[in-house]
C-alpha cells in the first residue's frame, strides 16, 4: 500500500514539492491542473492510488527502476546511461527560429510521425496566457506549434492520461525530466495503469535545471511587460546568466537572479537534469547557438537517431569534450544540490530519491571538486 | 372548505395551534393579515391565505417582516383588525417599526404573533421573543393550549383595541405545530369602510408624552391581567413546591405533576398574560409558598419578572427560593420536555419513578432505527444548490486562494454541511450573506486576497439582499453574489414572492424581475444553469479573477420539490455498471462518497454505484461528473 492520495498531500503537496507534471491528472476526479498548479478538487481515501505511485516526487527507487528499465543498477551517476553523445540540429529550415535550439526535438518528432514509428505524440504548447499544455500532435502543424520552450512547468502527462485515444496508437512523449521520471513510473508499476503507457513507444527527454511557477512568473511579465505579447523567451547560462525575452518587438534581458525567486520548490529537490529514464535526452549546446546536446540512452533511440541521420533530417557532430564534461559537472550540482534540499526536508530518509549511501557520498564529494 | 373557515359555532375541530391562531383571528374579524414565512410560524397566513377570498381578507406574505407589520398596521391606523406573523428572528427585522409604533399607538386592533423556536429547529438561533415585550412596553399573550391558542388571539384584539396599542402573541413550536381539540366560535363578518382620522397623526413624537402614555397602557393591561382566565391555579392551598409557567411549559408541567402523583405537594400556577405580571395574583400565590419552580421555554422571562417583582416586595413575603433556568436547576439552552421536569421535580421533592423499564426505551431506539432510514440533513435528490455548491467548491479550489461563501437564510444554508461540501463559512441574518461579502470586498485595499462568494436565494434577495447589493455597489465593492433562484419560498413551504408572478391568495401578481433589479442596482449581471456544473465553475472563477466590481451570477433551476409536482423528469438515468469504477482508484465512488445525491445508492452487491428510481428526480448532473461516463442520461 502506497498511502495513495493522502500520501500525495502530506509527502508532495504539502511540502510544496508538487512540479505539475500531470501524471497524477486524468486518471480520476479529484484531480485536477489549474493554471500551473495541481489542485485537489475532493478527498480521495484510499489506501493505494496511481496519483502517488506515479508521482516524480514520490518515492523513487533509482536502482530499481534502473534495473527494470535498463537492465542493470543505477550507477552512471552524472548523466544516467548513455549508448551516445553527440551533438546535432534540424536541416529543414522550418524549424528555424521557432524552435528552440538547434530544432531536433521537433525533426525527431516530426520523422517519427512520418516514418509511422509513432502515431501521435505528447507535446508541450503554449495555451492561452502562456499556459503550458499538453498537446497530442499528430502532424507536422502540431509539432510547429509546440516548438520551442516553455519554462513554466506544466501539466504536459494530463494529456497523456486524458487522451482522446482510440487504443491501438503508438505514442511519442516529449517532456522535462520530471515526466520521464513519471513515466518509468508509470511503467514499472505494479497497480493496474488504465493509462495507455504500454503504448508509448518513444520518450525524448529534455534537459532541465529547473522551472518555474506559472503564476508568479506571469505576474513579474505583467508587471514588466503589460500586455504586450511575450513571443521567444531563452536562458543563456553562466557566464551570462541571463534571460531573454521578445517582448512586443523588442528583445530584454533580465539577470536570472530577478526570476530565481519563482523558480518551482519541487525543482530543488529533482536530482535529474537530463531526463535520464529518456529514449534520447535534448538540450542545448553552450556556447553554440543553434545546436543541441543529444543522449541516446536505448535502442529504439539510436534507431530514431540513425534514421534522421540517414535521411538527413539532421546533421550532427562529435560534442568536444569540455562541453561533456560541463554538462556531466552541471548535472552532478544539480544532484548534489538536490539530495540536500532533500535532507532539509526530511525525504531522504523516508525513501524519496533512493540511492545508494556511497553514491551519495560520491556525488557530494566529486560535484564539490568541480564545483 | 377550508378546517379553519367552518361557520359551526359549538363544534369541536381538530387543529393544529397555527391554525387556531388563525381560527382566532377569523373569530376577531380581522382584514388584513401579512406576514413573511419563517418556520414555525408559517402556518398561520398559510392557512388564511386559503379563506382570504371567501372571508373578503386582504392576506399578503410581504417581502420582509418590517414590510408585514407596517401594511398590518396600516389597517390596523384605519380602523380594521390586522394581524401580522412571524418567526423570532423575524421579530429583530420588524423591531425598528415596532418599536416606534409602541409610541404612536393603534387603532383597531393589531396583534403580532411570533413563534419561537425552542431548540432551533429549523432556524440559526434559539432567541426568546419576549425580550421585545419588555422592550417596547408591549402586553404580551403566551397560549398553553390549542384551544387558548384561538382564544387568546381572538381576545387579543380586544385588548390592543381597549389599549390603543399593539398586542405580542407568543408561541413556540409545540404549540404551533401539535394538534388539539379547538372548539369554535361564531364568525362575525362585518363590513367596514377603513378611514385614517387625520386629527390624530400617527406619529412618535412628542417622544415623552407618548412615552408616558405607553406606560399607562402598560399599567392598565396590567390590572386587566389580575383578572384574566388565561391565568388559573391547580393544586393545594399550601403547596410544598408552587411552578410557575407559561406556554408549553404548562402541559410539561402538568403532565410531570400527574405522573409523579404530586397534586397535593405541587400547585401549578400557570400565567397566560406574562408580560406585564398579574401582580396581585403572583404576590397572593408567593404568600403561601417557600419553593418556586420556573418552567418555561428558551430564556428565564418569568423566572426574572417574578424575582424582580419579588425584590420589590420581599420585605412582607419573607425568604424563598427560586429554582429555573437563571439559577441552573433547568437547562438554559434547547428545548425542555416533560421528562426534563420529571427528572427536577424528582430531585426536589425527592420522589422516586421509574418512567418505562430501561429496556424498552433501548428497544424502542432499536426498532425505530430499523424503520425509519437514517438521513442526515442534506438537500433533495436533484436540489439545483448540490450541483450549485459543487461548481463553487470546485471554482473555490482551482482559484487556490482560500476562498469561501459568506452564506445567507433559506435550504442553501446547509451548504455549510456535508451536502454542500461544506463550502458555507458565515451565517447569520437575511441578507447578511451579501452584507459581509460587500464588506469584505472593501479589504483587498489591506491585503486581503480570499475570494467571497455570497449567496441568497429569491425570496432572500427581495428580503434584504438588495439593501447590502447596493450598499456594495455605491462604496465600490468587490462582490460576487450568485442569486439561486430556485423560484420559491422552498425553506418554508413553497410561498411565492415577488419573482413568482402569484401572490398568497393565488392570484396573479407582476413578476420583478431579479436580473433587472440587480442592473438597476448597478450589479454586472450574467445568468446560468446550476445543472451545467462546468459552465457553472467556469464563470464563477472568471468572475472571481477577471471582473471587478459588483456581480451577480443568477443561477436558474427550479426547486425540485416544486418541479417534481408540476413537471415531468428531465432525464431518465441509468448506471452502466460495467463502466462504473466503484471503489477503485480513478473513482473511489465519487458520486454515492463526494456528491452524494440521495438519487444514488451504491449497490452492495454489485460493489457498484445504482439509481434509486424512486428518488431520483432526473436532473442529469450526475452525469456529468461521473468521471467513467457509466452514468448515462436520457431524455425522456
Ligand atoms: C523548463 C525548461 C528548462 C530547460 N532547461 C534547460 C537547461 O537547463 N539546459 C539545457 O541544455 N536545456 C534546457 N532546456 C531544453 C531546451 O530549452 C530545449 O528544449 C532543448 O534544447 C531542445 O531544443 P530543440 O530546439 O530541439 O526544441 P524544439 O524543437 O523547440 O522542441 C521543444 C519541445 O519542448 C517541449 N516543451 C516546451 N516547453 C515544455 C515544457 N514546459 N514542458 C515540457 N515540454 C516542453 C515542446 O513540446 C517541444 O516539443 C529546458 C527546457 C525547458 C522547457
């Protein structure tokens, strides 16, 4: 028995770890997304429920899951298993501008689709007043207008869950580490899912430091832009630390230190900056403007991955070696940061973010010397 | 014919206590009666609006108490008998009228009956009356029995007519609501053209002569009372123990003294005119006595009367003491019985009685649970306020601000309950649900950022809503007010009002409408259907979130009960219980746990929710928020 519900209150909610994933959204009626929250609607009591089991901050057994998804325990401890790196981008020109590197995501999506690998994929968009949400796109015009990053956190696996689904789709899902972490949830889980997890048969993860609260973000843009409407908005890390946004016409830049205030809480305790439990990880390449940052982590990944390549939907690159290691460094000081954030808040000991006292230790002490 | 209206003077009817009161009115001759409804007074113009047309009445539910009594007064100025009807808290609305009026003094007689509410029963306080016949000087009648009912109000116009001033009848809910042998008196039916007499202004002014005057009054329906055959003696000459009651409290007190053998140890001095004391008659009684037992209800009224009256006097009276509810022998809160005095007698005369053997009350207990089905208090199956509560506890939870409903007087009260997802935070008066939303729409300016919802229902609105709707408009507030318009007086029993196009008589009347009214009041107006619970929770959060101002959302579905007697289904429901997720997890019996309309029942054997067809009344918002679709709708 897993606490079900009311375990999701006092260990998630109530210590406002809560990321709005939307794994726990869709599947009943006590649940619901609202403007970048996850609001409790009525009191469920039963003992077990998909909404804990599936929840990125509920517990999490890494070697576990490691061991049912990859066959073997959790020990890549920087950037989690890795068959590949490289670094790649997007041929096709369309993707140019709107999407939000180096365009990959959005190709890979896009091949999938058309190679039939996948029917429809999950996708992030922007709703109205910016609202992230999730999108099932089943073409090339849904996958443009989800192009391009959103950094608020939203509920992107609600759709998942809600569907509409005939039954018999093959599903794609692009999300932020925390999703994919809800989906090896989900798929390893031994309550009866009524989701349709077994047909998802393609997970691009994104890279992820952390994102932010919707309302309070949306309310610093009103405060500072009025109206206007907000069109690209980007992060250029260290040394800039940075974040840019089109606003009207014009493009501001606004020091990462005026919106680390709104940064999610539950974002300090995520120990997973490359979406680890991903098919293929995307993110951007530093210091390289229009390129992306790939992990393929499975088979079915590298087989996307060498299909774009044969067919020419990318082209790609050995990454040079420093910006590995900086993205191995950066990936490790989120972990380090994370398992105290953890510790402060008690969860380390109830079995939140499960990993072994050694690997611990090592991560504190190696993510220190490169820090 | 109606039971009250039978012209068969010597005949022994039975009647329910409302409905001797209003016999008693019939056999006053009165005109006019107005009254607003308020449980468990209702009956009383209930039953007269059935002869107001064969007895050539003018019988009206008026808006508001205050309303009532000033259009029974106003007969009452020219020269007809009026009587005006009320619930105790209506007594409050009424009270600044009335308390004016005690100096104007009246012209025909005018009699004000209240019925308390011992207990609370059906009302948000216990409050005693009476306190308002010492406060404004007013004679003050309490009926014991059914057959005083009638007498007492009939006399009652008498004696405001003898006095020039208005006369309190009050009653309380055993009276009112019991039934008794009542024999009738002749109907007279006069014809009178009504005249004000412009020579004798109507007015409080000036306030000391008059105040003078009113004493005099009081003084005088004092020396009438000494009199009075509502006020007699049962019992020994030297009783060991003398009650002294009034009302209810006469039958408890008889029935104790009866069953516990006590009628040579215990006189039983029972006071129908309780305000102002029948001095001389209480002082001969005190004389003979050293114990005194108070047995009334609600509040020691005649318990400190006497203790007061006999301060003056205890110089020739010598030590008593006094046993009731001031000095804690009585319960001073709830409702009192005739085991209650048993049980006090029994500690004071030190008397033993075994009531029914112990078993039998538990067996009693036991039978009565296995027929009667429990249910706790809630709304009917298909109320539109269950599915209007459940839109606003759903808009109040994704708004995420700690909202709340600031609530008001009518059947949506119980949305502070478990049928209204205890959404409800404030009750208190008629129109104070609005009132207290208005003011805290004033706080945002300090920080405040809850959000509140009033609520009122129709005949709340026409009450006292728009006073504090308008109040909210002309200072600037920030309100949302959602008017359930359920097109009744459901509370009470179904009374129209203004919005329903008939008056009590059942004649048709102008319908004002309540969405013009609130433009008027410079409310933004939108309407919608509680049954569409999306829609509903939808609007309410964008009127929460994105509109300033002063809002009413008009929330549109008939009364259940009445469309149940006046329409067929809207929908015949089935649960498909193939789809239906039951206990597990996606579910958890979201409608027979959550909902809980008592349309639904969860089948035991299936382990699957059903439709109790005999219940349900088809509105389809089930329907809606099954989150499996296994309910379904069809239209019939
Ligand atoms: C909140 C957030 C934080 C990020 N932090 C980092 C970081 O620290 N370091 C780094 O290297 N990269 C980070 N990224 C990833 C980066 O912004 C790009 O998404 C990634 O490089 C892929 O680029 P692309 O051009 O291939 O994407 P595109 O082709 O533009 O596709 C982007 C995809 O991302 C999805 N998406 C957009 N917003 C969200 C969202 N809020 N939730 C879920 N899915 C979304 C869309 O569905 C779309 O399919 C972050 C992204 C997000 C959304």
């Amino acid at each position: 028995m897993n606490g079900g519900f009311r375990a999701l209150e006092e260990k998630v909610f109530d210590r406002d770890l809560c990321v709005s994933c939307g794994a726990c959204v869709s599947l009943c009626p006590y649940l619901r997304s609202w403007q970048g929250r996850t609001v409790k609607l009525d009191d469920c009591d039963l003992a077990e429920g998909r909404c804990f089991d599936y929840c990125p901050r509920g517990r999490v057994d890494l070697d576990e899951l490691h061991r049912k998804l990859f066959g073997g325990p959790y020990k890549e401890m920087e950037i989690g298993k890795v068959l590949n790196v490289f670094m790649a981008r997007a041929r096709d020109s369309v993707w140019t501008g709107k999407a939000q590197n180096g365009g990959v995501v959005s190709a890979l999506t896009d091949l999938a689709i058309k190679e039939g690998i996948i029917d429809a994929a999950v996708l992030t968009g922007r709703g109205t007043n910016l609202l992230p949400k999730g999108h099932i796109a089943t073409d090339r015009e849904d996958i443009f207008a989800c192009a391009g990053s959103i950094y608020t956190s939203g509920p992107t696996l609600e759709a998942l869950n809600r569907g509409p689904w005939n039954g018999d789709e093959r599903i794609g899902v692009v999300g932020l580490p925390c999703m994919v972490l809800a989906l090896a949830k989900m798929r390893t889980s031994s309550l009866e899912t009524q989701t349709p997890i077994d047909r998802v048969e393609m997970v691009i993860g994104l890279f992820c430091t952390w994102a932010l609260d919707y309302k309070s973000f949306m309310a610093f843009l009103r405060e500072r832009f009025g109206d206007l409407p907000i069109g690209k908005v980007d992060i250029a890390p260290p040394p800039e630390r940075l974040m840019k946004i089109t606003a009207g016409d014009e493009l501001h830049h606004i020091p990462l230190d005026e919106v680390r205030g709104f940064i999610r809480s539950g974002c300090h305790v995520c120990a997973d900056m490359t979406s680890e439990f991903s098919d293929i990880s995307v993110g951007t390449v530093e210091g390289e403007e229009g390129w992306n940052t790939l992990l393929v982590r499975t088979e079915r990944g590298e087989e996307l991955v060498k299909l774009a390549e044969s067919q020419t939907v990318i082209e790609s690159r050995p990454l040079p070696g420093d910006k590995l290691s900086h993205l191995r460094e950066a990936s490790l000081l989120k972990k380090r940061r994370a398992i105290d954030a953890m510790r402060d808040r008690g969860g380390l000991e109830e079995g939140y973010l499960t990993l072994s006292q050694e690997l611990i230790r090592q991560i504190q002490s190696e993510s220190k010397e490169g820090a | 014919m109606s039971i009250i209206s039978q012209d068969a003077p010597g005949k022994t009817v039975l009647l329910m206590g409302n409905e001797a009161i209003a016999r008693g009115a019939l056999e006053a001759g009165i005109k006019v009666c107005a009254a607003y409804p308020g449980n468990p007074s209702s009956e009383i113009t209930g039953s007269l609006s059935g002869v107001a047309d064969e007895f050539g009445l003018h019988v009206e539910w008026s808006v508001n108490e205050k309303v009532a009594l000033e259009v029974a007064t106003a007969a009452s100025f020219a020269g007809l008998r009026g009587l005006c009807t009320m619930k105790q808290n209506g007594l409050n609305v009424a009270s600044d009228f009335l308390l004016n009026l005690n100096l104007s003094g009246c012209e025909a007689g005018l009699v004000l009956v209240v019925a308390d509410d011992p207990g609370a029963l059906s009302s948000t306080n216990e409050e005693d009356s009476r306190a308002f016949a010492k406060l404004g000087d007013f004679p003050l009648l309490e009926p014991a029995t059914f057959q005083e009912a009638k007498e007492m109000t009939k006399w009652a116009f008498d004696l405001s007519e003898d006095l020039g001033l208005p006369v309190l009848v009050r009653t309380v809910t055993r009276v009112s609501h019991a039934r008794g042998n009542v024999l009738l008196d002749e109907l007279p039916r006069l014809t009178k053209k009504p005249l004000f007499d412009t020579s004798k202004p109507r007015v409080a002014l000036p306030v000391l002569l008059n105040h003078e005057l009113l004493r005099d009054k009081l003084r005088r329906a004092g020396e009438v009372f000494e009199t009075s055959p509502f006020n007699f003696f049962r019992g020994p000459e030297k009783p060991e123990l003398l009650i002294i009651t009034c009302g209810s409290g006469w039958m408890y007190s008889l029935e104790a003294v009866i069953n516990l053998d006590l009628s040579e140890r215990v006189g039983i001095l029972k006071i129908g005119t309780t305000w102002p004391l029948p001095e001389q008659m209480v002082l001969n009684h005190l004389k003979k006595v050293k114990h005194v037992l108070f047995v009334e209800e609600v509040n020691p009224f005649l318990e400190n009367s006497v203790k007061e009256f006999f301060a003056q006097n205890c110089g020739d009276l010598g030590v008593k003491r006094f046993s009731g509810k001031a000095s804690g022998t009585l319960p001073d809160i709830g409702e009192l019985s005739p085991d209650i005095v048993i049980s006090r007698l029994q500690d004071i005369l030190k008397v033993s009685y075994e009531p029914l053997p112990a078993e039998y009350a538990l067996r009693a207990k036991e039978i009565s649970a296995q027929l009667v089905p429990e249910r706790p208090l809630g709304f009917c199956a298909g109320c539109p306020h269950r599915a209007t509560y459940w839109a606003i506890k759903n808009a109040l939870a994704l708004d995420g601000r700690n909202g709340f409903v600031a609530g008001d007087i009518g059947c949506y009260s119980l949305g502070m309950g478990p049928s209204g997802f205890s959404q409800m935070k404030t009750l208190h008066a008629m129109g104070s649900g609005a009132g207290l939303a208005g003011g805290f729409g004033q706080l945002n300016a300090f920080g405040f950022d809850q959000p509140v919802i009033a609520v009122c229902g129709d005949s709340t609105f026409y009450h006292a809503v728009m006073p504090a709707l308008t109040n909210a408009s002309y200072n600037k507030s920030n309100l949302l007010l959602l008017l359930l318009d359920n097109s009744a007086t459901a509370m009470t029993g179904f009374q129209p009002h203004p919005g329903t196009g008939k008056t009590a008589t059942g004649h048709e009347a102008p319908i004002l409408d309540l969405e013009v009214i609130c433009k008027a009041l410079g409310a933004q107006v939108e309407m919608g259907d509680p049954f569409e619970v999306e829609g509903t929770t939808e609007t309410i959060l964008r009127l929460l979130q994105d509109v300033e101002g002063v809002k009413v959302l008009i929330l549109r579905r008939e009364c259940a009960l009445v469309r149940g007697r006046t329409q067929k289904k809207l929908f015949n429901m089935e649960v498909e219980q193939d789809l239906c997720l039951g206990e597990k997890c996606g579910c958890n019996r979201l409608c027979t746990r959550v909902f809980k309309c008592p349309g639904l029942i969860w089948d035991t054997i299936a382990d699957r929710a059903g439709i109790d067809e005999a219940i349900c009344t088809g509105c389809g918002v089930c329907a809606d928020i099954c989150p499996s679709l296994a309910i379904r709708k069809e239209v019939v």
